[in-house]
C-alpha cells in the first residue's frame, strides 16, 4: 500500500521542503509489518492521487486552489493527529490510491478491508457533528438527510471501515476526539444493530449468516452503484475484478462468489 509520510505533508504545508517526487510524499510499504494511521471521512471536495504528488509543480494559482479544498484541510488535520498520535504513517483513500489506474484501484479495494484491520488506529471523521461529544440520540432536526445520525453512518464504504479497525476513534468537523469505539459500542450497536462483540472484536471466529451481515448495509448508500457490492467484499472475505460501468451486475456477481465461498444460501433474500 502507499501511505503519506506525514512529516513530508506538514512540512510542505509551510512550504519548508519542496518535494517534487512521488517517494518523498508516499512511499509504498507493507500493512503487516508498517504502523500506520488510516482515515475513514464522508468524502467531499477531495484532493487526487495526482495532485497530492504533484502540488508542489503547479502553477501558484492551482496550487491555492487545491490548498483551500476541504479535503486539503483534512488531509492535514489528520496528518497533525497522526504527528500527535506518534505515526509517521497515514492511508488516505482519496490521495493513496492512483484511481487513473484500474490495476491499482482493483487491487487496493480488494485489500480495502485487510489495510483497515491492520491499521494501529482509525480515525473516523464526522464532518456533520458541532458539538465536543459524541450523539446518543437520534436528531431529525439536525440530521435530517441521514435518519437522524451523522452521514458517516449511512455510507456503504464506512461499514467495513467501522468493524474492521481495532481501534476507531471518532473526532468532530473541528478534529477533536469525541469518542472511540470501545466506549461508544452501546450507542454504535444502536446506531448501526452490528452486535457489540463484533464492534468490540470484529468478525473473525464469529458465526454469523450472510444474511444478517447484509442487513448491516441495507439502508446504507454509495455514489457509484457497483460499490454497493465492492464495498461488502471485504467482509465477506471474497475478491472479484472491478468492473465500473457494471452496475447491478456487480451485486450479481458478489453473490456468486459469496455463494462460492460460504454456500450460504440466505443470501438470495437480497
């Protein structure tokens, strides 16, 4: 996987060191044996593979241009709790992933969920939530598009992104710490009805049918349509090609190869 250094991005941010290759900034290591951060956000105004290695060249304009995105900004955020946290490692999606190549997007959706597992800690951005501690109650008021929590959870990609990780800490649009997934599980169960030993210890070892995992996901979206199904392949422990363009047949497809593997047959009621 490529992870940012973090002391190279904080120290671009002022300027200090012009770094003008794809090493200095990202550096491809191995999640087994790397200590790393990794970010799990509600995706927005995002800064690109290509733009993150390649900032430094721009021309000035540009250059603010990317630097005012709110993606920048939680780029940086993150790296400063990563610097604090004692990481020189992070995973961005957004900027660690060069989408232009289809080789490299398959191979790192299909190894999505391992890099959250292996993460030391995942830190869960919620750009919807003011206040300093975390929502225990469901606000229609507040969040109205999102069943009256914070969008994070009604993501597709952010489910595997939740039971994955053995550490999760959740931090408000300001980047404080409002939580963490030990504490929370009570209100995570609530939130999201995955079982707290599977919040707490995620789900190897655990006997649990593939329709129930399914359920998890049923009122969750995503952007694109066939991630839908890419987004549940890591918990299902299953791999397939993507085929962008596909749409519902991907979710045929990820059938197939669940059937394949668990011979699990609930889960033809999706």
């Amino acid at each position: 996987m490529k992870l940012l250094n973090v002391d190279v991005v904080l120290n671009r941010k002022e300027d200090v060191q012009q770094t003008e290759s794809e090493d200095g900034i990202l550096k491809e290591l191995d999640d087994k044996t790397t200590s790393y951060a990794i970010l799990s956000h509600r995706w927005g105004t995002e800064v690109t593979y290509k733009e993150m290695i390649g900032l430094m060249k721009m021309e000035e304009q540009k250059r603010d241009e990317v630097r005012k995105r709110d993606g920048y900004q939680k780029i940086i955020e993150c790296c400063e709790q990563a610097k604090k946290d004692g990481y020189k490692w992070l995973w961005i999606d957004a900027c660690c992933i060069d989408k232009r190549s289809s080789a490299e997007l398959s191979e790192a959706i299909n190894a999505m969920y391992r890099w959250y597992e292996n993460a030391q800690v995942c830190y869960a951005y919620l750009n919807d939530v003011d206040e300093s501690v975390f929502p225990t109650e469901r606000d229609l008021s507040k969040f109205d598009q999102s069943n009256g929590w914070p969008e994070w959870f009604t993501r597709g990609w952010t489910l595997q992104e939740l039971i994955a990780p053995k550490q999760v800490e959740f931090f408000n649009k300001d980047w404080v710490l409002i939580g963490n997934k030990q504490r929370l599980a009570p209100t995570l169960e609530d939130i999201t009805s995955i079982p707290r030993n599977v919040l707490m210890d995620g789900l190897a070892g655990k006997r649990l049918s593939v329709a129930q995992i399914m359920s998890w996901a049923a009122r969750r979206v995503t952007t694109r349509e066939e991630d839908r199904a890419y987004s549940l392949m890591g918990l299902f422990d299953v791999k397939m090609p993507m085929l962008y363009g596909e749409g519902k047949n991907a979710f045929r497809r990820l059938q197939l190869e669940i059937i394949k593997e668990t011979g699990d047959h609930s889960i033809f009621a999706w």
